[in-house]
C-alpha cells in the first residue's frame, strides 16, 4: 500500500510541476522547491517504501 502512495505522490508532484510551467508559474525559485521536494520524495522511497517492497516480495513464495 505505501508504494501505490508513493507512486500517487509522485504523480502528483509532476501534475503540478506540468501546471506550473503551462501556466507560466514556474520561476526559478519553484523549480528550487520543486527540487527539496524530489530530494525528499527520493529519500522518502529509499528509506519506506524500498525495505517494504524488498521484503515482500523475499516473503512471497
């Protein structure tokens, strides 16, 4: 379940990424926010998600 909303999140993030620069919103300083973001959504998945989707799937047989 914390993988699906992982993946959400990321696509969330991207929607407003893509809002942002269609609308012309995205300034230096949003793409900077935009870039603590990722960093924390990676380290996020490294941290969460990667240790539970390993076990899983070393529990399923």
């Amino acid at each position: 379940m914390l993988t699906k909303i992982y993946i959400v999140l990321w696509f969330l993030i991207a929607a407003a990424a893509a809002t942002l620069y269609v609308t012309g919103s995205m300034t230096e300083m949003v793409v900077v926010l935009f870039g603590f973001i990722c960093f924390g959504m990676v380290f996020m998945g490294m941290l969460s998600v990667l240790p539970t989707a390993v076990h899983d799937s070393l529990t399923k047989h």
